[in-house]
C-alpha cells in the first residue's frame, strides 16, 4: 500500500498569506500523507518558502488552518511546532558560524529535555549527548568534522549539518527547503541517498528545483504557482499534466524531467 | 573536549588558574593599596558592569535602564537593613530578589524588542522608577535620599570601610561566580545561541523570549546585589541610583572592559572607579570630561575593551 492512502500528517486548508497587499499564498490546500514523501515545486516567486514559514510556524497565516495529525497548530509558534516534531531546515543555511559542528548537533538533541534552562549547571553537563550527535554526524557525512566550526564548513557540509540538526530532533514531520540547491552532483547524489534512508518512520515535505531529485524521492508532488496550487497528486500523474508541463517549459514538449 | 564554546581559542587550563589566583590575591590585597571605601565601590560597580553584560555580551540584549535594578536594590536593601535589623547580607539578598522581580514584568515586556528598540523600552521603564522614587519620598526619601543604613553583621564593629570590604567581598564574589556559572551552562549556550541565530534556535524548539527573559531576570538580581552592597557600604541611598546616567554608566564600564568576556566588567569598574577617586582627590571637576576621553579613546583604539584586547594578545603570543 503507498502512504499515499493512508492519514494525513499534515494538512492545511484555505491557507492564506498577505504582504502589504501582494498575496504570496492564496487558498493553497495540501494534504501530506503520513510518510511519504512529498515535493513542493514552482517557479521562483511561487510562495514555497512562505508555505514553509506558515507550516513551520515562522509566519502566521492571514486565513486558514493547519493541521499536525489532525490537531490544529494554526498560529503556534515555531518553537512549539518543533517541540511538536516537525523539524526544518532554512532554504539560505542558517547556522551559529561560530560553534563547531557537534555543538549544533548537541543543542538540538537538547532542545527537548529542558536542560537548557539549567543556568546553575556545568555546560559539562551536554557531553552526555556527544555520542549520539558523532551518530549523526556520521550519518550525513560530517564524521570529521565534529570540531569544525560551522562557519568554515564548505557549502555542501553546511546543508548535510542542516540535516543532521533537523534529525537530531527525531522529528516526525521533516521539512526541507531545497536541500540540495547550490551542491555539486556527487552532493546532490549522497543528499537523496540520506534522505531516502532517513524517510522511515517520518513523513517528509521539501521544496526542490532539480526535478531529477524529485522523482528518486517523492511520493506526491503539489505544484504551486503564484501562490496558488496548480496540481497535487502522485509523482507519476504530476509530471505529465500537460498544465504543469505548460508552466514548466512554456509549451506542451518534453516532460517536466528536463527542467530544472 | 570541545564545548568552550565562548572561548573560540582555547587557553589552556593553568592560564585561567593562574588568572583567578592573581584576581583572588589582588581582590585580598586591594584595600590596602588604595582607600578602602573605593575598593568597596570597585566591587558594587563590578557586579553591576558584570550583570549588564551577561545580558549584552552573551543575549545580545543592550540595557540602557539597568538603574532600575540597581536602584530598587538599593533602597530595598537600605529598607530592610534600616527597619529590620538584620544582617547586611541578608538585606542585600533581599534588594536583589525585589530587583528580579521587578525585572520580570519589565523584561517581558522588552524582550520581544531587540537592537535599539530593546534599549528604548529598558531606558523608558527605567526612568518611570525613576519618576516612582523621586515621588514617593515617604519611603525613598526623594532628593533628600534614603538616610542611616545601617552595616549590621553579627554585632561585628564595621564602621570602617576597611574591615566592611573583607565582610562584602564574599558576597561579591558569589555573585561574579553565579554570572560565570551562568555564562557557561547549558542555560548560556543557548542564550549565546539565540543571540547569533534566534530563527534557527527557535527552530530547534527553544523558546527564545523565554530564555531572554531568564537572562534579563538573572542580570538584574546579579545588579541588584552591587546596588543593595553600594546603598549598605555607602550607609545612604541617593536618588542618583535610579538615575539614567548609572544605566549610562554601568554600559560604559562593560564596553570598556570588552563586552562578552564577562571580567572586563570588572576591569572596566576597576578603572573607572578608582580614576573618578583619584581625579576628585585632586579637585578635578570636569571628572567626566577625563573618562568620556579614555572611553573614546578606548573605542577607537581597542575593539574588544581592555580586557578582550589583553586576551587577544596574550592568545596570540601563546600560540607562537
């Protein structure tokens, strides 16, 4: 059975979002079904990242409600999304450049215990999570890189941190915003083997411009265009729409798998 | 062992020993190098520069009202010590816990401001105190200040300042200790996290108004103790505690010293303090004139205040 026939893990219905007059999203509904994997795709200006923002938290919605599991989180804050298990990372990496790598990890693995707030402690007291953030950093790559700063990390091991702090977070909703935008292809490679192999047990939302990627991975895809979804549905029904094709290449020839 | 995170260079441990038993021998010898009472005054001010940048150097937060702190310890503490008699550390405690109080409902409010906006907010709370001091003379006194505070401890005789500094020192040093503590927990970490990425760190699921806020909250209970320790070792509470330029000044004293190295506040109190001594000693009266130059001249000349520049250099030469 595909997830794709199963319950929902995140939804939202009506979603609206206005700046000063220009709406970025209008009326988008969206279902994402509970683990699978599921691409957002558009031009540039399609209101991807502000869907993100809404879903995340970061912004609230002018109209319109979202859903985790079914309970409403419409207007949360984006600590209290996360704290709910839905973990993102930033289109634009997003970083502390001047704390080594396994010190991202650590603080996210302790974003959930309530140790931060222990001002009468040693800050000693975070090593108890330094195994678990060498797992992880092992896992997307960045096994040497543990003393690293993050500031001095190369591009593509910036986005693979990006990852490993999303994870850290064990969240179930795991949103992506254009993991492999800017990497080399040896990168773009390793990035949807990871999070192929990460995808068990979660459900993944992520925008992404290389439609290659987005069929090794995604299950559904909703396409959005000014602020509106064009189509939503499985990968193989999506990419041969001729609407979709209409907007991708700007005529009916060749199939959205030649665009970028 | 990597998680020195505020340190970007690491100093190897016998430096920082070696460091803390020099202050400790300096802190024991001070007030018989120079007068006394301005040794006290080095210790209130530190712990006040101390306090200003937990919140500055590590919350990215600039206080521009942290008067209010000091102030309310100050005459809580000048309160307590006058009317109930108890020993002065327990009255300086008690200044310091009303100043935390008092900093709750105004850091909730502030915190969901930053840049300057943050330091308007303080600097408008800050001055409404001001006002409520200057006009409920029945319990502050006004400008005729809070009279008598008494230095009560245990019957012990501590009229003068030169015993008074060995009896406040403990309690000074316990409250830079709490800031150290502070600054390297779990608790500063994030706070230091939130500071240089706050979309990030609440993304990871901290609450970041709420960790400000502890931090505003715990800065002025580390004020509160060098303001109620000043109101006891002066014997007096004058309207000048509440007063903006004591904000003004406490900043001064941190940006001198270095902001986010957390002992250039008690450099920077060092210096000040004692140049103020000396240049009134002299019957110098444009004593401001002479500490606004060094300030500029610091600015310009050592980014990191004195005390930042000291370690910059001395990290460098190490590493030779």
């Amino acid at each position: 059975m595909s997830p794709l026939d199963g319950p929902a893990a995140l939804t939202a219905r009506g979603l609206i979002r206005d700046f000063r007059g220009f709406r970025a999203v209008d009326q988008v509904d969206l279902t994402v079904a509970a683990g699978s994997v599921h691409a957002l795709v558009g031009p540039n200006g399609a209101g991807k990242t502000t869907l993100f923002n809404l879903l995340t938290g970061f912004l609230a919605p002018t109209a319109g409600r979202i859903e985790l599991d079914g309970h409403d989180i419409t207007g949360l804050p984006p600590e209290r999304v996360a704290r709910l298990g839905v973990a993102r990372s930033f289109q634009i990496t997003s970083l502390f450049p001047q704390q080594t790598a396994r010190t991202h990890v650590e603080l996210a693995l302790q974003s959930g215990t309530g140790l931060g707030w222990r001002f009468w402690r040693s800050h000693r007291l975070l090593e108890r999570f330094s195994a678990r953030a060498g797992e992880l950093l092992d896992l997307v790559g960045l096994g040497d890189a543990g003393d690293t700063l993050a500031g001095s990390l190369a591009y593509g091991r910036k986005r693979a941190l990006e990852l490993a702090i999303a994870l850290a977070l064990d969240p179930k909703v795991l949103l992506l915003d254009e993991p492999t935008a800017g990497m080399g292809l040896e990168d773009v490679d390793r990035t949807v083997e990871l999070i192929a192999a990460v995808r068990d047990g979660r459900t993944v939302v992520l925008v992404e411009h290389n439609m290659s990627v987005v069929g090794r991975l995604a299950d559904a895809v909703t396409v959005l265009q000014a602020g509106r979804v064009l189509v939503e549905g499985p990968y193989e029904q999506v990419r041969t729409d001729p609407r979709v094709i209409e907007a991708y290449l700007g005529s009916s020839e060749g199939s959205a798998d030649a665009a970028h | 062992m990597t998680s020195l995170l505020l340190q970007r260079v690491r100093t190897p441990r016998w430096a920082g020993w070696l460091l803390l038993a020099a202050g400790a021998l300096l802190a024991l010898w001070l007030p018989n190098g120079l007068y006394p009472a301005v040794a006290v005054d080095m210790l209130c001010w530190a712990l006040f520069a101390v306090a200003i940048d937990l919140l500055l150097g590590y919350g990215g937060l600039l206080s521009f009202g942290h008067a209010a702190f000091w102030g309310t310890s100050a005459y809580t503490a000048g309160l307590i010590a006058a009317h109930l008699g108890v020993p002065f550390p327990v009255a300086v405690l008690g200044g310091a816990l009303a100043a935390a109080a008092l900093a709750a409902p105004i850091g909730y409010l502030a915190v969901k401001r930053s840049g300057i906006y943050f330091a308007m907010v303080t600097l408008a709370f800050a001055q409404l105190v001001y006002f409520v001091a200057n006009g409920w003379s029945s319990v502050t006194g006004g400008e005729n200040g809070l009279q008598s505070v008494p230095r009560e401890l245990f019957g012990l005789d501590l009229s003068d300042p030169y015993y008074f500094y060995y009896a406040a020192l403990p309690m000074a040093a316990l409250g830079l200790l709490l800031a150290w503590r502070i600054v390297h927990s779990p608790f500063g970490r994030v706070l230091v996290a939130i500071r240089d990425n706050p979309a990030r760190a609440r993304a990871l699921g901290y609450p970041a108004h709420r960790y400000k806020l502890l931090a505003f909250v715990l800065s002025a209970f580390v004020a509160g103790l060098g303001g109620g320790l000043f109101a006891v070792a002066h014997g007096f509470v004058s309207l000048d505690v509440v007063h903006w330029t004591t904000s003004g000044k406490g900043v001064v004293l941190v940006v001198l010293g270095g902001i986010g190295t957390l002992w250039g506040g008690v450099v920077g109190a060092a210096l000040v303090v004692n140049l103020e001594d000396q240049l009134s000693q002299a019957g110098f009266t444009l004593i401001g004139l002479v500490t606004g130059g060094i300030f500029v001249l610091v600015v310009l000349l050592f980014r990191r205040g004195l005390w930042g520049s000291a370690v910059a250099l001395l990290r460098r030469y190490s590493r030779l």
